[in-house]
C-alpha cells in the first residue's frame, strides 16, 4: 500500500532508546537558536526522526505543540532533509512555541549543514 509523500507511518519515526542513544553518543551534533540537532547515517535511503522536549520546556500542552509543530516539519519537508540519516531534534528550554515558517527555516538549515562535509581538523604548524 502506498503513503502519500506527507505521511508520517513508523519507517520514518525513531521509536526505540537505542536509536536515540546512538544519534546522540556518535551523531553530529549541530544547534539552532532553539534546538540541538543530533544526526547519524542509518544504512537506509530514508530519513528518521525523533523529537525530545524535557519538563524543562514547559508545561505539557507546551511540549506537545512543540513536538506536533517538528514533526509537521518533518513530514511536509522531508524531501529537503539528507536521505539516509536519523535525526534527533531536542528543543531547548529557552524555546517559545514558534510558528510553522520559523520552525521549518531553522530545522531545514541545519538539516542542510548535515549535507556538507566535516571541515578538516585545524593543525598547528611547527
């Protein structure tokens, strides 16, 4: 059966703690003014996603915007997020729910910054 393009099912969700503990131990680790963006190579041609927002964000019904507001993010941009990667977003406590465009602008630059290579490591000379 096939999935409209928008869909969200399981393929793209990461639903176990040891996916989410191996993006956050040996994924690159990039930030955004509200989130930290975790992402490791997953051996497949799809990206996943996981969203974490502590009690520190706020009350629940916060928290809950917030992961429905990422996820939407996800699901209708998940054309411009690198194939092949599991990502795990975790919103900062500083974070005010934000609407959908500046949500999606600063997920999708960092979802970009993934795509390019690691700099070099900077040597000192002799």
């Amino acid at each position: 059966m096939e999935t409209s393009p928008e869909a969200f099912p399981k393929r793209f969700r990461l639903r176990k703690r040891r996916d989410y503990l191996q993006a956050q131990r040996v994924g690159r680790r990039l930030t955004s003014p509200h989130f930290i963006v975790y992402a490791r190579p997953n051996g497949s041609r799809r990206p996943r996603l996981g969203i974490t927002v502590s009690r520190k964000v706020g009350k629940a019904y916060v928290r809950n915007r917030i992961k429905r507001l990422v996820r939407e993010v996800f699901r209708r941009s998940r054309p411009d997020f690198p194939t092949g990667m599991d990502f795990v977003v975790v919103a900062k406590s500083e974070i005010t729910p934000a609407d959908f465009a500046q949500t999606r602008d600063e997920l999708l630059s960092v979802a970009r910054r993934f795509d390019q290579p690691r700099p070099a490591p900077r040597r000192e000379p002799r």
